[in-house]
C-alpha cells in the first residue's frame, strides 16, 4: 500500500500507537500484527521497518524518500528480511537461514529487522526454531510477525510478541478496494455489504452459486407481486433446492433483508444507500406492492426465520411461514 493517507483513514488507532512508541524509542523486541486481508499488515510492516532506519524521522514517521526509505521499500535493504511462504508453508530451513544471515555482524549498522509473512504458515518446527530466536533478544533485532488467522499461531511464539489488531475493513474500505480491482460498481456495492472482509466479498463475483442465489430473490419477489399461488411451489422446488442446507438459507434470508431493507430506503428517498443497485427496476416495483409498514413488518418476519433456521425448527417451514407473511 503505497498509499499513507489510506492506511491512516484505515488503521488511525494502531498508527497513532506506533508513532507514540517510536517518539518514545520503546520499539519492543517483537511485534505481531494481526488482521484480516486488506487491511494494511505489510504496510505497517513496512512502516515499522522504515522507521528504525530512516535518517530523516520527523514526529514518529519515516520520510519514505531516503536512501534507506527506498531500499526497504524495494526489497534491497541488507538488514531488513522479508520471509515468505515457500509453497505452502514457512520451513524450517527459512528460519534457519535467517538465523545465519544475522549472525553476521551488521553488514551497515547493527540494526537489523525481519518480516515473517503469514506467521501461521510456519511448520512446527520452523515455529520452534524461531521461538529460540525470539527467547534471546538481541537489543538492535526487530521481529515482525503478520498474520491473518492468529489462533494458528504457537502461544509460546504469541506471548513473546506486542500484539498489534488491526481493525477490520469498513463496507466502504472494501468497496472501494473492490472497485480498484476492477468489479462493476453495482456489484462492490453488494458484495462488501453482505461479506465481511476483502476476500469473501472478492470472491462472490466468480461464485455461480452466489449468481443464482441472487437471481433466485429476485424471481421470488416477482412472483410475490403477480403469481401469489406459485409462491409456494417455488419455494419448495427452486428455493430449498438451493438453499439446501441452515447455513445456505440464513445467507439465502441475508439476501431478503438487505432487497427490503432497499425498499425502505427507496420508500424514504435514499436511493444511494441501496445495495442492490442493479435492480433499481424491481425495487421501485417493490414499492408499490409493498407500504412502508408492510416492510417494516416483513423485515421483522425475515429477523424471526433467521432465528428459527439456527433453531431447531425444519427449514422448509421456515420459509413456507415467511413466504406467507411476505404475501399479505
Ligand atoms: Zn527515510
């Protein structure tokens, strides 16, 4: 993430930690930082990396112009390791080669830092071998360890490290990251509403179950609004077939809350808050089927199936009960 001002807006409670901590010089021996996809870890890697070298500090952060600025940057500084996985995993012989490298005494000062990408990919012994290494801290040798899915990493490796959390992405971070990346503004809008982080929300623009799912609510709302006797049938032979299990329905009732909730905010004039933007049509067509009141009532009915389907209650009755509530 070339881009400071992002990482800012994104992480401004770990960032202002880590500026405190420099203009202290209280930089611990070990950090991992956490946080899932997008969120900015190699950045802050990097940051944390420029600033035990740079020669031009000024109030906690690098210049990200000097000559060590740029080396880091580009992968050339000769006391800055960045360790990734090697296929599948982190080896053992990585670690070990690290290890090597720094026995050397400062090839430029005796500052030296290394990078572990995707800590949680270590093998174990490769956990192990660096848990030596973070037992006899050297006073000039910064470790820092990122990874998406901390509960992998050893607690023997973890307490020895400050923690750093990163927060989770905005709807709006991901959004906008989607839309970098190429996917159609309607469809960024949708997917980082209903995903919780970068990577699933990405994925759903190659998913075809997601595609159909989505074709799905949209042919049960016309059927809703002018074949009414075939609203069952069409729950029981095209819904179910492919929301076939609890999990896939609560996403397949994640879906009609958010169209009703669209309703809503077509009906109260905030036609850019809405998600399901490629269906302004539907929608508005929604609106007169359907009052304000009608959709407040039907969202609550949508809340009271999502509960019964984590209940124990037989998913087809779910949605035969919420099928008729949407008729009224
Ligand atoms: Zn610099």
């Amino acid at each position: 993430m070339e881009n400071w001002a992002e990482l800012e807006k994104r992480q401004p409670v770990a960032m202002k930690m880590l500026r405190q901590m420099i203009i202290r010089e209280r930089v611990a021996h070990a950090y991992l930082i956490q946080g899932d996809v997008g969120t900015g870890k190699e950045a802050i890697g990097y940051f944390l990396a420029k600033s035990l070298f740079c020669k031009q500090m000024s109030a906690g952060e690098p210049c990200h112009r000097c000559n060590e600025c740029l080396r880091i940057d580009s992968g050339n500084h000769p006391d800055v390791h960045w360790i990734r996985p090697d296929g599948a995993s982190i080896k053992k012989e990585q670690i070990a080669h690290l290890q090597k490298e720094f026995t050397y005494t400062g090839l430029e000062s005796n500052q030296k830092v290394y990078l572990i990408s995707h800590a949680d990919l270590m093998t174990t012994n490769a956990a192990n071998r660096l848990l030596k290494f973070l037992e006899e801290p050297s006073k000039k040798t910064t470790a820092i360890l990122m990874t998406e899915n901390s509960q992998a990493i050893l607690d023997t490796v973890k307490s020895r490290c400050q923690i750093i959390s990163l927060m989770p992405l905005s709807s709006q971070s991901i959004e906008e990251l989607l839309l970098k990346e190429g996917i159609m503004p309607e469809n960024a809008r949708l997917f980082s509403a209903i995903m919780p982080n970068l990577e699933q929300a990405r994925a759903l623009d190659q998913d075809e179950w997601f595609a159909q799912a989505r074709k799905l609510v949209v042919q049960l709302m016309g059927i809703l609004q002018s074949k009414q006797d075939e609203a069952l049938l069409f729950i029981q032979r095209q819904w179910m077939e492919h929301f076939s299990d609890r999990e896939k329905l609560n996403f397949g009732l994640d879906l009609l809350m958010y169209w009703f909730k669209d309703i809503i905010y077509l009906q109260i004039d905030q036609k850019e808050t809405i998600i399901f933007q490629s269906y302004l049509k539907e929608l508005e067509k929604c609106t007169w089927h359907w009052s304000k009141n009608d959709t407040t009532q039907i969202l609550y009915s949508i809340l009271e199936a999502k509960r019964h389907v984590t209940q124990n209650i037989h998913p087809m009755l779910v949605m035969e009960k919420l099928t008729l509530q949407m008729q009224r």
